[in-house]
C-alpha cells in the first residue's frame, strides 16, 4: 500500500483524515479546529507556496511563534514537497542569516515583529519573506487565503528529504540534519505502537514545535494514531492545570514536571484520568521520576532522541519504566556502546559512545560530506556523541556528551556519578558538573550546584559526601551555587557556558 502512495508522509499523516469532522487541535480559549478545517488550510497554504515559485525540494525556513496557522505550514510543505526548516524563535538576525545562507532556503518566513531585521537578510541571500504572527495574521495567511482549499499533493518518495533541522552545536558551526520522509515516518509509525497511542488520546503538547519533539514527536504521533491535540503557545502551569482534565497523556521535558510538582494542585486527582507522560529532550532526575510517581501515582516514561535520529529507546509501556535510564532500542533501531578511540563494541556494563542504526537516522549534514563522513558510519551507524552503557537488565543509561567527558590527570571521569552524588545532598535541587583546565592534571572537577528554596547548602559536608562516595580523582575541588544553571529552549543543562564562565578558576594555581 505505502509504495503507491503519491506522497507517503502527507498520505499517513495528513491525506487520510480528509473529510474528518473530528478535533484535532483543542486550543486555548477551549475553540477546536477540525482535521478538515486544518487540512483546507493546509492546502491554502501549499496553494500559496507553489504561487510564490516553490517547487518541490526548495527550503522553507520558518521563525515563526507556535500556532495552528505554524503547524499548517510544516503540513503544506509536505504536501507541496518543500523541505521544511523551523528555527528557534529565540535566533537573532545574524543567527538566522547562517541558517537561510546555509540552506539556500527559498522563503522565509518571520514573525512580523522580525521582518525589518529578517527582509535585508532575505534580500541579501535572494530569499523571498512573508510574516506569519502569533495570532495567525501576516502576508502569508493573506496570500493563502486567495487559494482553494484543495492542493494537488507533490509526488514524494520515502526517501525524499522531508526536513532539515539545525543541531544546536555548542562548539563550530551548526549541522543541517537532513531527514527524509521515511526517517520521520518510520518513527512516527513505530511510537503509535510502543506508546499505545489511539484515536481516543488527547495529548497535550506545550512544547515549542521548532525542535524535533513537539513537532515530530507529539506531533506526528498524534496525526498517525488520528487523535487530537491540545495546543499550548507555551508552558505555563496554570494553563496546563486547566486543560489538563481533558488530557489523556502529555509529552514534556524535565522542567514541566519539576514546575508541575511545585505546586500543590498537581495530585493524584489532578492525574487520574490521564494514560501516559514522557519526558525527554534533557536527563530526567531520579528524585524528580519517585517524586512523581509518589504523588500521582504515574510513573514517567523517559526516552532518548536526538535532532539526528529522532527516537532511538524507550522505557517500556508494559513493565518496569526504571529512573535513570531511558530503556530499550526501539523495533527496528540498532543501538551498541562502542570504544570512542577504535570504534569497537565494548562489554555489557562498560561505558562508551553510544552509536545508533535504524530507519529513523538521518540521511547526513546538508552540504557537510566531511562532517557526515565522520559521524554516519558506512555501515549505517550514527556516532551520536552521547557516552551511556547498557546496564545487566538491557536498560540503557546515558552517561553525559562525550565533549563532557573530563580527563584529569590521565582519569576518565563521567560527570553523572558525580552529579548522582551532589543531588542526594541536603539543600541541593540539582547540580552540573564540570571539567575545567587545571596547571596539573589538565583538567579538575567543579560542581555547579543550584539550592532548593530556602536553603544554604553546606558545602563542607557535601565535600565530605562526596570523598566518601567516590574515587580521590573524581572529587569536586571546587563547589559553586548559582540561582539556576543555563539551559536552552528545550532544557538541557549549557555546561558549554559554565565552562566559559569558570574556566580560569585554577589559572596561575
């Protein structure tokens, strides 16, 4: 069936609920807007592409706020073939001028409030622009709203380039992810499956959808299993609490779940009707996994993806879902803990780089064939640059980025077991650890520690916990409390900032 479709991922996901009366995205303010609704504006919206010039295979890139209007927008360049290119909203002007020279993107489209700064980039790189607002106004939906809400679908192949996601590198220059249909698909099609999800679930997604997760995740599952959304601009616990009650599961980073269980409301009530909750895009704390499961009685389903390989494990549905570690290869996906230095496979329990193979992993770095050379094995394997291993019971754990690895005085030294430890001690909400340059070992140990409220850690005693715990080499030698630790938009812990910051701790000592 899948080969004569015209265009499989419009087809799957989209194509198919043509003529359905049924919501699928639930708003705000409790308005719905029906699969057919979303699909004629689709269709407007893939008129108006093909009426400014785009063909099938041109870029599209889009800074754009969350709306319906934005998701219709990646749903018409599936249909019309265009390669779709979401950029954080958080990317300055320059920041977007790297990523539309880089692509060669045809279009782009901005937030009206951007188009100043983004209209010179654009006419620079001989791009056209167009503004999509927030509230679903700008030069893009006026220009849809002159076409027919029906589009002749482009003819795709599986293994036509879908999208191109942009790695948020913190060392060189960002990497392209070129994902095919079949990557998006196939990934899609198999978390349905592993994550019982039906047309009956109402998923509620607070998530941005300029990043794999809540756009290809909780996104393109929803559209798979025929479901319906509830579609947040952003996360906001008031908000989440009150639209809760109509949820069946919730997709979220770590961040939802600690600010959900601040506040007294969130209670087992407040959960009893829900299916599912998943956590990804950053390292979920054990304590933050108990707590929950203490509270609620849900015990959160932590997974790990990437912008390269979308999802790779997950914790079980059926059976123990276990804190700290994110389960198993899913159907299809190979997964080995590797030597970084040779490549070979390493015992079971051993700590090593984490390389994935499976229909989800992306084609390679859009115009980076020496990049791609040196990450995508010729055997299909991906270097993820995660380091993990795979515990006696088949669970993977990730360790931490192999560009977090310290080597002090010729040790390795994984920041995790350290950052396992600092957490457990009183007066600690969460810590970062860090390597940063030292006059005789190379490298030392440094933790980062942010205080729950109201308390003073006592640093003596935690430096005291710590020698008992672990090896001499592995102790902090310095211990540093901040108000927060930096993260980006998804949450993920920026310990590239905190190296810059405290760096030269140790120059001259």
């Amino acid at each position: 069936m899948t080969s004569e479709m015209v265009n499989p991922l419009y087809d799957t996901l989209f194509g198919r609920h043509s003529g359905n009366a049924s919501p699928f995205l639930i708003l705000p303010d409790g308005s719905e807007v029906s699969y057919s609704a979303f699909l004629a504006q689709t269709a407007q919206i893939a008129g108006h592409l093909a009426a400014l010039g785009l063909n099938p295979g041109d870029r599209l890139a889009a800074q754009v706020a969350k709306s319906p209007e934005a998701l219709a927008l990646y749903a018409a360049c599936v249909q019309s073939g265009v390669v779709f290119l979401p950029l954080n909203t958080a990317y300055t002007a320059s920041e977007v001028t790297y990523f539309v020279e880089n692509s060669g993107a045809a279009l782009v489209v901005c937030d009206g409030g951007n188009l100043d700064a983004l209209t010179r980039v654009a006419e620079k790189l001989g791009a056209q622009i167009a503004t999509l607002n927030a509230d679903g106004t700008g030069s893009l939906m006026d220009g849809a709203a002159n076409q027919s809400a029906t589009f002749a679908t482009a003819h795709r192949s599986r293994d036509d380039l879908a999208a191109l996601l942009y790695t948020s590198g913190t060392t060189g220059r960002s990497k392209g992810a070129m994902l095919s249909q079949d990557n998006l698909l196939s990934n899609a099609e198999v978390l349905v499956d592993e994550w019982r999800f039906t047309d009956a679930d109402v998923l509620l997604n607070a998530l941005p959808i300029f990043h794999t997760h809540g756009l290809f995740v909780a996104s393109n599952v929803t559209l798979a299993a025929g479901g319906a959304m509830i579609f947040l601009p952003k996360f906001d616990v008031d908000t989440v609490l009150a639209h809760l009650p109509r949820a069946t599961s919730m997709m979220g980073v770590p961040t939802f779940y600690t600010r959900l269980l601040d506040d007294a409301r969130f209670d087992r009530a407040a959960t009893q009707h829900m299916r599912l909750f998943t956590s990804g895009s950053a390292p979920l704390l054990a304590e933050t996994h108990d707590t929950f499961r203490a509270r609620t009685g849900h015990a959160i389903l932590e997974r790990y993806g990437m912008t390269e390989t979308n999802m790779n494990t997950s914790n079980p549905y059926d059976g123990d879902r276990r804190a700290g570690t994110v389960g198993f290869p899913l159907p299809g996906v190979d997964l080995k803990i590797c030597d970084p230095a040779t490549g070979s496979e390493l015992p079971q329990g051993e700590v090593g780089q984490i390389e994935v193979r499976g229909p989800n992993v992306f084609m390679g770095y859009w115009q980076m064939p020496e990049k791609t050379a040196e990450e995508l094995r010729s055997d299909g394997f991906f270097i993820t640059g995660d380091l993990g291993l795979i515990d006696d019971q088949g669970y993977v754990q990730i360790v931490g980025r192999g560009k977090d690895l310290i080597i002090s005085g010729g040790y390795n030294i994984y920041p995790k077991e350290i950052e396992l430890i600092l957490d457990e001690q009183p007066g600690v909400l969460e810590s970062a650890v860090i390597g940063v340059p030292h006059p005789d070992f190379g490298e030392t140990v440094v933790g980062v520690l942010v205080a729950e409220p109201g308390r003073a850690p006592d640093e003596d005693a935690i430096m005291a916990a710590a020698a008992g715990a672990l090896a001499r080499f592995k102790h902090p030698r310095k211990l540093i409390v901040l108000d927060e630790l930096p993260r980006n938009t998804m949450g993920k812990v920026q310990k590239n900032i905190l190296r810059e910051r405290f760096g030269d701790l140790f120059n001259g000592s």
